[in-house]
C-alpha cells in the first residue's frame, strides 16, 4: 500500500480543478474559462485498491495585486511544501512563456519530486506533443511527464497510476469513503460563484466573492436544505450587473446553482441570493479570512 499528498501546481486555466474533479470523479472544485477561478486549497482524496491519493487543489500561481491574490498564491506554493509529489499542471495547447519561466523557477525551493502533467492534449496536435516533452525536460528534472486530458478523461487513470508509484509506502491516512475536507457550506458558497463566473464578464469574475450568512439543515430529509448567500461585489455599479435587468441574471444565478448544488447533495434545496457591496474587501483581512483565504505567511 502507498498514500500520501499530490499537490496540482500551476498556471492559472491550466485545468487543475477539471482533473481534480475527474480523478476524483466528483465536482469538489469549481471551474471556469476564467483565469484565478481557485482561490483556496481544496483536498480531495482517491481510494484506490493499493492506496489512497490526497489531491491538492491550488489556487493558480499568478503575479499578486491585491491581498486576496497574495494569500492565493501563498496557498498554492503552501500545499506544494506540504505534499509527497507535485504535479505541475500545464496547459499544453498553450504556447510556453514568462508565467511557465516562473513557474520551472519555484520548483527547485520546493525539493520536492515533480511529475509534469502536459494536459489538454485534446487541443494539441500530434506532432507537438514531443518537442513540448523536450523543451520542459531541458529545464527541470522531472520524475515522470503524463500527457493527459483532464476534460476528456484520456490517459488520466495512467496518471494516477503514476501518482500512486512515487507515494510512500503507507497505509491509507483516511476511511476509503473519504471525500474532501470542505464543508457543505463552502461547496455551496462556491457553487453559487462558479455560477457567477459563468454569467458574468470582465471585472466581475475577480471582485465577486460569496459568503453563506445561513446554514439550515432540517433534520426531516424531506424538507430542503436552506442557504441563504451574500453575493459580495466591490462598488456599487458592479450591483445592477449581478442582479440584473428585473431581476434577471441573479434569478439565473440562483436556479442554476441551486440545481448544481442539489444534485451534490442529493437533497431538494431552497437557496437565497443577495448581493451587497463590501468595497475593497480584496484587501481587507478579515473579509478573507471569512472566506477561509489561508493568512500570508511568508
Ligand atoms: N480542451 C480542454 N479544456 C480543458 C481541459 N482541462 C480544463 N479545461 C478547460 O480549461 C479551463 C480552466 O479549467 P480549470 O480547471 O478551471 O483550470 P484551473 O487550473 O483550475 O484554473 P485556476 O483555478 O484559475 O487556477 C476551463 O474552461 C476548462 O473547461 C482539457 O483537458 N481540455
Ligand atoms: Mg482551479
């Protein structure tokens, strides 16, 4: 038996939550087209008949420019010194460039074994795939390179094959129908965001966050779960456009949300939405502890 922590470092839309989620094969990661979707560690653990992998999800490694994005960055590098193995996520449909330089760059502070997962390769074309292998051995000494599509499913259960071989040996560190240390609450708050994500442009995406002000759960199973949810924006024209002409991209939010997070936990939902304007709150300290944003420490 094997076990241990596989950290998902990387690019910010490299596809970290997408194979989370398809290893794990369950939706504990919200994901979007948008870059910086992640914003906290997520774990998600994966029973298998010879060992246990406990996945790390990360925020994506980014250039900080708000307090917000500093704590990102920190919980990323943060769960890669945690973990047994690192698995640097790229995007290889992608062209490389100064971010993946930044990126080979942390990996020698860090003394840990990498693999390189080279995902997307749905996007990429046959012939690219080795002179892409070449390029990023040239630069670090990777202990195994798995192509893989997180969205297609190819080639990811060889991953965690991969994964499992460079673990300790070990018995499992969990019960095997462990799932995720997030809690309802959180899955749920981050349901609504990623709905907001997928209706939502420009700045929105990055100066929205959510907040469950309420939490009921009936102990008759038949009632619904109640949630009742700020929408947090930073300035008060950014409030219209979450809410919407009568009330309509809010009540969009909101249904598609509600349907995602009642099929999570099984259990009819009633599910309220308010938006509120906390400016700045991306630099206020207590706002991100609230939404459970790690503090800096460097
Ligand atoms: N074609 C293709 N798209 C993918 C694949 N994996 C992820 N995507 C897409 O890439 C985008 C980003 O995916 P995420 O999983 O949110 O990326 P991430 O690395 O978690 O991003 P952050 O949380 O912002 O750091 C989404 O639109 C995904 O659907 C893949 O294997 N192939
Ligand atoms: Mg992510």
């Amino acid at each position: 038996m094997r076990s241990g922590f596989v950290s998902l470092l990387g690019r910010p839309n490299a596809g970290k939550s997408t194979l989370l989620n398809r290893l794990v094969g369950a939706h504990l990661a919200i994901v979007s087209d948008k870059p910086q979707t992640t914003r906290t560690r997520i774990l998600g653990a994966k029973s298998l008949p010879d060992g246990q992998i406990l996945f790390l999800d990360t925020p994506g490694v980014h250039r900080p420019m708000h307090r917000m994005n500093v704590r990102m960055v920190d919980a990323a590098i943060g769960a890669a010194r945690e973990a047994d193995v690192v698995a640097l996520v790229v995007d290889a449909s992608e062209d490389v460039g100064r971010g993946t330089d930044f990126m080979l760059g942390l990996l020698p502070q860090l003394s840990k074994p990498v693999v390189l997962v080279l995902n997307k390769i749905d996007r990429l074309k046959k012939h690219k795939l080795l002179p892409l292998i070449e390029w990023f051995s040239a630069r670090y000494a990777f202990i195994d390179v798995v192509p893989v599509s997180a969205a297609t499913g190819d080639n990811v259960e060889a991953l965690e094959q991969v994964l499992l071989s460079h673990l300790p040996e070990g018995p499992p560190l969990y019960p095997d129908d462990y799932l995720t240390d997030q809690s309802a609450r959180s899955l749920a708050a981050e349901m609504v965001r990623e709905q907001v994500l997928v209706h939502t442009r420009a700045e929105l995406p990055f100066t929205t966050a959510v907040v469950v002000d309420r939490y009921e759960e009936p102990e008759d199973e038949e009632a619904p779960l109640a949630i009742y949810c700020s929408i947090l924006v930073e300035e008060p024209s950014q409030k219209p456009i979450i809410i919407g002409r009568a009330g309509e991209m809010i009540k969009t939010i909101g249904t598609a949300a509600r349907k995602q997070i009642e099929e999570f936990f099984e259990r009819r939902v009633y599910l309220d939405l308010h938006v509120k304007v906390r400016e700045d709150w991306r630099e206020n300290e207590r706002t991100l502890d609230d939404l459970g944003l790690p503090k800096h420490r460097r």
